[in-house]
C-alpha cells in the first residue's frame, strides 16, 4: 500500500508539492484524514497554529513525522506538546541550495516592479556572496547590470569577481553607498543601520532578502526617504509551482537520508 502525506494549507505552492507527491506514487490526504497519514508536510515559515494545524496534530498517529520550513515558535512547541518529532525542511542543504534560484528570479520580477527602469545599464549593489546572491549576481550580469559585491570573505570577493562582478570587502560600505540608487542584502545580519542608510541617495531603493531580521533598519530608512522592501517568500510568491515541486522533491531525499521507508 502508498505510504501517505498530509498536506496542509491550501496555497498553490502546497498544491503543487501535493501533485508532486502525488506524481511520484503516494497518496495525498488533507487534514480530515490525517489520522492515516506517514508524515505531514506543513507550509514554509508558518507562524501560527491555525484550526486546520490543530487538527491535524489531534489527529496523527503518535510517531508521525511532521515537516515544515522554517517553523515558527508556535509550531515548534505544539509539536513538542504533542511528543511528535519535527524537521525543518529548509535546513536540508539540497532544497537550501535549489529554493535560491526562484528566489532570485522573485527578486529580478520585484525589482522590475519597483524600478520602473530595465535591469540593463543599471548598476546594483549586492550584500553577500551565499547561495541566494550568487544566483541573484548571475543573472543581473547576464541581463547586462554592473554588478558590485560587497563581502566580508576574501574567497567570495574573489568568487565574485571571477563571475563579472566588481566587488568590495563589506567595511567600504560607508564609500560605496553613494554611488547605488539599488542595493540587495542578502546577509542575515543588521549591515544597513540608520548611519549607513544615510550614505543611500534620498529615494534608493533597498530589497533585504536575508532570512528574519533581516539586515535594515526599516524604521530608519522610512524616516530617511529611502524605500526599503522586505521581500519574504519570494518562491511562493513569484515562482508556487516550482518551489512546491522542489519541497516535494527534496522532502523525499531527506526521508530516504533519514532511513524512512518511502
């Protein structure tokens, strides 16, 4: 017989993991049979426990596996309230690795939404050199944007500059604001406080891509005329289908890795 997910939330990047599940032989239930279910997939970055969560977790069979991305504190706790054992899917290296590239195709739609100009002969300043930056700088060089890093890693200073970017250790910062109306953080630190914020032109625009905090002070930069965007959830935003078929895909790798019988 199928083993079974239980696949929460209705949006259309759980609708597409189910059909993906679905299309690799399991059976797919929602919450009124989660009794039956091997493992539940919950939605990336859920906050709350809501009344379709609640009954799921009333409902599963003790030793049920429960997934989720990035689960908030709320979902953390009811798991350990209910003794049932709880992953966290994007710190599984190859989603981590894969979610990054509709990530930053999210970003190039934001930033064509915000700009109103072409990412051609533009010029962009991208804090960081990780996964989701490198995707991003591909791509704006390949649109034919001036790309600078900025990063702390001598090594990604130099990655980066072997992929056609300028690049700069995050320190010349105060030098190099000035001269960028776009900036792109994707370091999960606070790297853009109120006394760098004021290096910006008045009216640039900051997209912070790093995961919560983030790394802007969004009240500074509202009190500085400068437009600061927290652009969260940019796969489920711009690219559902996609992102819901690489949590599928990379699901049933971490179960295998964990020795589940899938």
């Amino acid at each position: 017989m199928s083993k079974t997910f239980c696949v929460a939330g209705r949006s259309l990047r759980q609708q597409a993991a189910a059909d993906a599940l679905r299309a690799a032989g399991y059976r797919v239930v929602d919450a009124s049979d989660a009794a039956w279910a091997d493992w539940v997939l919950f939605p990336a970055a859920q906050q709350r426990i809501n009344d379709e969560t609640a009954r799921i977790l009333q409902a599963v069979r003790p030793g049920t596996l429960l997934l989720a991305g990035r689960p908030g504190a709320p979902l953390q706790r009811a798991a350990r309230e209910a003794d049932l054992p709880l992953v966290d899917y994007f710190a599984y290296p190859e989603l981590e690795a894969l979610n990054a590239i509709p990530t930053a195709e999210g970003c190039l739609a934001l930033l064509l939404e915000l700009r109103r100009r072409t990412v051609w002969e533009s010029r962009f300043l991208v804090l960081g050199y990780g996964r989701v930056a490198r995707a991003l700088a591909q791509r704006l060089v390949l649109l034919g944007a001036e790309v600078t890093v900025a990063a702390r890693s001598a090594e990604q200073r130099a990655e980066a500059r072997g992929a056609g970017c300028c690049a700069e250790p995050l320190d010349a910062l105060p030098g190099c604001l000035p001269q960028f109306d776009t900036v792109i953080n994707t370091i999960p630190a606070p790297v853009l406080p109120r006394a760098l914020l004021q290096k910006l032109p008045r009216g640039a625009l900051v997209v912070d891509l790093a995961s919560s905090p983030g790394g802007v002070d969004f009240a500074s930069a509202e009190q500085l005329g400068i437009r600061a965007q927290l652009a969260s959830a940019l796969p489920g935003r711009y690219a559902p289908c996609t992102a819901g078929a690489l949590t599928a895909r990379a699901v049933l790798h971490l179960l295998q890795d964990r020795g589940e019988p899938v």
